[in-house]
C-alpha cells in the first residue's frame, strides 16, 4: 500500500525510451523496471551541495548487456558504465542481503567536481542473478562475493 502510495512522487521506475533502442542493440540480458531502491551519499560534495550523510530512495530501472551495466532513475543515470572501461573497477558490486545489489563508489572517480562516497542499493528478488551475470564482467571477487 505504502509503495502505491509513494510511487508518483518516486517515479515510475521505467528505462528511458531514447536509450531503449541502444540497449536492445547491445543484447540485453537483464532488465528489471520499478525496482525500489535507495542511495546513500557520504560526506558527498557536488556543485551547490553538500550532505554529511543522505538517503533518498527510488522507483528505477537496471539493465544488462553484453556491453554495459546501466541504472536509472527518470532520466538520470545513476549508474552507466561499460564493461571494458576502466572505472568499472572502481565500482563494488555486492549482496548486501539475498535480495539487495549494492553498487558503491567514490564519486570523485566519475565526477572531478564531486567528492565523498555513493551507495545504490537495489532491492529485487533477481539480485543473485544480477551478481552472476556480472561475474564475468568484474576483476578481483572476493570470498565474500563482492567485487
């Protein structure tokens, strides 16, 4: 009832129609839409802002290709990288509970105008699946599957 409540203020979680026909392009393995989340920034700075600790949460949209790993929120992408890029390894993938993914990162890797640490949790009862297509993506997973 809550979330029924709360979905037009937190949006319809949809993957962006400009982006669709790209992705569908690339082979899309996974995707999930109106997936509840939150993001947490710690002692995060942007242009205009600044939060010691924030959470807000969200009504998005994760998706897989052969080529990327994408979450949006709206029009804003809160996670959009490549598999052969670089800063992949910056970002930890991992379970935090069966059904919570966790991308987290320092925001000063993709942004040189941000600093402090970013978490997106996604809550999903696909988030196992979500871990094990990433696999073959991710360097260095530890015995505690996170990456």
């Amino acid at each position: 009832m809550l979330k029924t409540l709360l979905r037009p203020f937190l949006g319809r979680g949809k993957l962006p129609a400009d982006v669709r026909p790209t992705l569908e392009a690339e082979g899309i393995h996974f995707l999930e839409e109106g997936l509840w989340g939150t993001i947490t920034y710690h002692n995060y700075r942007a242009p205009g802002r600044y939060s010691a600790w924030r959470k807000r949460a969200f009504v998005g949209a994760l998706v897989l290709t052969s080529k990327r790993v994408m979450a949006c929120w709206g029009r804003e992408r809160l996670l959009d990288i490549t598999f052969d890029h670089p800063l992949l390894a910056a970002v930890k993938f991992s379970l935090e509970k069966p059904d919570c993914l966790l991308a987290a990162y320092d925001a000063a890797r993709f942004h040189t105008d941000r600093s402090g640490q970013v978490e997106v949790r996604f809550s999903t009862p696909q988030a196992g699946r979500i871990m094990e297509l990433l696999r073959p993506h991710l360097k260095g997973a530890s015995d505690q599957g996170e990456f």
